[in-house]
C-alpha cells in the first residue's frame, strides 16, 4: 500500500486550510500579533511547498488528477482553500464514475 493516498491528502489539504484561515484570522481579525502570524505564515508556506510536491508525485503516480495537482499548486500558495474545494469535486467526481 502506498504512503500517498487521496484521503491523506484530502486530509492535508483540509488541514492546510485551516492553518491558512487561522494566519488569516491572526493577520486581519487579531491585528497581526507575533510570533503567531509568523509561525502560522511559515507552516503554511512550507506545507504549500509539501503539497506541491507531494502533489505533483501522486498525480505522476495516477492517484489524484493533474487538474488536481495544478489546482494545488498554483492556487494553494494565495489560497489553499481552491486545492480543498477541488478534493471535494474530485471525490464527488470518482464516486459518480463509480456508481
């Protein structure tokens, strides 16, 4: 079985999201205090970076879709929030190929 699979990277990716809501959060909501604006600004621009990556290697590997893997990279350092949405449809998307 393989270490990279849709649902971990769904996971991720849901994950990533949440860590951009919450720089956002800090930055805009609490008038940007730090270190946390720093530390939230940092994992989400190394986890963007993972992402990229990983992403690219999963759809190579046929695990995920190329329009998904561009959705996350491209899009997923301004607003990772395209790369969870696009999950979304790519999940809704196998499992009306499947039925």
């Amino acid at each position: 079985m393989s270490a990279i699979t849709f649902r971990r990277l769904e996971a991720a990716s849901f994950t990533h999201s949440a860590i951009y809501l919450s720089l956002l959060a800090c930055a805009f909501v609490l008038s940007n205090p730090e270190p946390e604006t720093f530390i939230l600004g940092m994992a989400h621009g190394l986890i963007w970076i993972a992402m990229s990556l990983v992403c690219i290697a999963a759809a190579r590997a046929r695990v995920i879709p190329y329009w998904l893997a561009v959705t996350v990279v491209v899009l997923g350092g301004l607003g990772p929030f395209a790369g969870s949405i696009g999950f979304v449809v790519a999940d809704r998307r196998r499992h009306v190929a499947e039925a």
